[in-house]
C-alpha cells in the first residue's frame, strides 16, 4: 500500500496515535544530541539529522531490566515474573540501518530458546522508518548490503519526495493496520514515479572479502595494531544497534531480591575475567579482534548475516576515534595493503 503524508500532517499523525493507544518514540533535539525518546507533541520531532545517538535496541532490549523476582522464608521459594513491559507503541523516524538490525536481532532473542522479553516487545512495537535524506563520512550501510532507503525490518518507510511530502510504503501486516487505522492523516500517492529523495553512501569495501581473511588470521599484527589507542570504554558496543552481551545479576537481602539482566559488553577488560584470575582477552588487541570477527565471522558461520549494519555509530561515539569501516577497509584489500603477521 502506498500513501502520501505531508509534513503538516505529523501533529495529527502523533494526535492519532494517542487516541489507538500507542506511546510515540521518536528522534528528539536537544541541543547537539538527537536521541530516541518518548514525546508527546510533533513538535518535539527532530528529522534534520544523519542518525540518532542512541540506537533502536534499547526499546527492546533495554540496558537493565528485572526478569524476576524472589521471596525466600524457611520452607520455600517463590517466584515472580515481571508483566507490562510490553507497551503498545510505535517508533516513529528511525533509519533504515536501525531498522534492519531487528531482524537480525531476532536470530539470536530466538535461537536456542525464545527470549519472552524481546519476542512481546516486537509484537508491541511498530516501526516507522524515514529514510535517509542525507549522510556522512561514517556511513557505510551499503558496503555490508543495506541501502540508505532499505526496507528490511520495518512496518512502514516513509520517503522524502519534497521540502514537505513524503511518500508512505506499507511494509508488513502491522504497518498496513497502522495506516489503515489513521487512514485520514494521509492521501492518495502521488501519479508516476515519484523523484525520491534518496542519500548516497559510497561503498567502503566489498563484505564478501571480509570473512575469507578473518577465517585465515586469528593471529595477526593488525589486531594490535589497530587497537593500540583503545581505552576499553565499551561505547561502541553500548551504541551498537547488534551488540547484545548481558549479565545477570541478583540485587537481593536475606530474604528477597531481584535477578537483573544489564547490558556488558566485550570490550571492558573484565568481560572474560575468570575466577581464577586467568583472562583468555587479556589484551585491548584480543578484544578488538572479537568484536570484528563476532560480526563479520561467528555470526555469519551460525546465522548467515553479518552483526553489523553499517550506522558508523560506534566509529562516531569512539573518544579515541577508532573507526570500524577502516579496519574492514584494511582487511578487505590485505592482500594490496600487506600488514605483517607474527
């Protein structure tokens, strides 16, 4: 289904979605930061930017969450499992690249069992991407197969085809049913093709590249090389719309408590910290060097997909400006670009 939605309309399109009874998530200003958040009026809407702060994930997998709770007397242990985390809502601006990281996402919330957590929040989610009008340097969604305008992972996908129109594509099931439930926000789309005010992203390197040379170099210089200036601070994983580490923990008393799940990530040096003392990623090298071959190998090998889809939020948020596109760039053309091997 295709529709057309003018900028004018979006006060009466956030107004719609209160009265279905969703909660709105949107890309929010404030100041130099535009992070996803709840709003309540279009106004708070920001859609002049490249990319959000912060990523979509954290509306499905949220940096710390109660999964259960305990009580503990003489005789037993009882139980109780969190209700309402699942809230009717719908994210509204995101990107593409954001958007496409659900599916991928849901590879690993349902492998070996099913997360209850992410499967109810996917069902009580809709998403409504906008795609890219612009971008920058740190872009690369088109080097690991994405398009500024993919539609991969979202329910609708609004395009821009001028300073106030854009055009409205119902993607899945759930995003037919949105439309359809606020049918008078939008019109009829426009006759012919309309011209669509799509961003560039020039292609860094070629993904198919990639995993052949990590399958042969486990051991290499670049590893150190390359991760000789990190500082181990976890904000790329933290950012990372794919990265999914999490510990649990039991915040408790004698007789009652809270088992927590909370966002880790592999790049704090105690990720892997035995009991015993012992560290198999003792280095910032070795821990570097698990993140790309998390993504660009591992998860291939098991789900045949890269973990990784191209937003450059990690590369932006770096304090030490590493940048993941230019270690893959490395990679990908090793063989002009020899780096010795130990």
């Amino acid at each position: 289904m295709e529709k057309l939605l003018n900028k004018n309309s979006f006060d009466s399109l956030i107004t719609g979605f209160k009265k279905q009874g969703y909660k709105t998530i949107a890309p929010k200003k404030d100041y130099k930061l535009v992070t996803l958040e709840e709003i309540q009026d279009a106004n708070e809407i920001s859609i002049d930017h490249v990319i959000t702060n912060n990523s979509i994930k954290e509306f499905f997998f949220p940096k710390t969450e109660k999964i259960l709770s305990y009580t503990i007397d003489k005789n037993k242990v009882e139980m109780e499992e969190p209700e309402g985390f699942a809230i009717k809502s719908v994210i509204f601006g995101s990107r593409p690249c954001d958007a496409f990281s659900l599916p991928v996402m849901d590879k690993v919330f349902n492998w070996d069992c099913s997360d209850k957590f992410w499967v109810e929040r996917r069902e009580a989610i809709t998403i409504v991407t906008v795609a890219c009008d612009k971008s920058d340097s740190y872009c690369f969604c088109t080097s690991v197969g994405l398009a500024p305008d993919a539609k991969q992972g979202s329910d609708v996908l609004l395009t821009k085809i001028s300073n106030d129109e854009y055009l409205v594509e119902t993607v899945t099931e759930k995003g037919e049913n949105l439309v359809k439930e606020l049918e008078s926000v939008f019109s009829d789309p426009p006759s012919g093709t309309p011209d669509r005010q799509v961003a560039t992203v020039e292609k860094k390197f070629e993904i198919d590249k990639v995993k052949p040379w990590l399958d042969d170099n486990f051991q290499h210089n670049v590893w150190d090389e390359f991760s000789y200036k990190c500082i181990g601070c976890g904000a790329c994983t933290f950012v990372c719309p794919t990265c999914h580490c999490f510990d649990i923990v039991d915040e408790c008393t004698m007789t009652k408590g809270d088992r927590v799940k909370n966002w880790d990530g592999c790049q704090f040096t105690m990720f892997t910290m035995h009991t015993s003392g012992h560290n198999p990623r003792s280095t910032q090298g070795m821990r570097w060097r698990q993140r790309i071959m998390h993504k660009f190998k591992y998860y291939v090998e098991k789900f045949d997909s890269t973990l990784c889809v191209g937003c450059g939020r990690c590369s932006r948020v770096c304090p030490a400006d590493m940048n993941i596109s230019e270690m893959l760039e490395i990679i990908a053309t090793e063989e002009n670009q020899p780096v010795s091997k130990e």
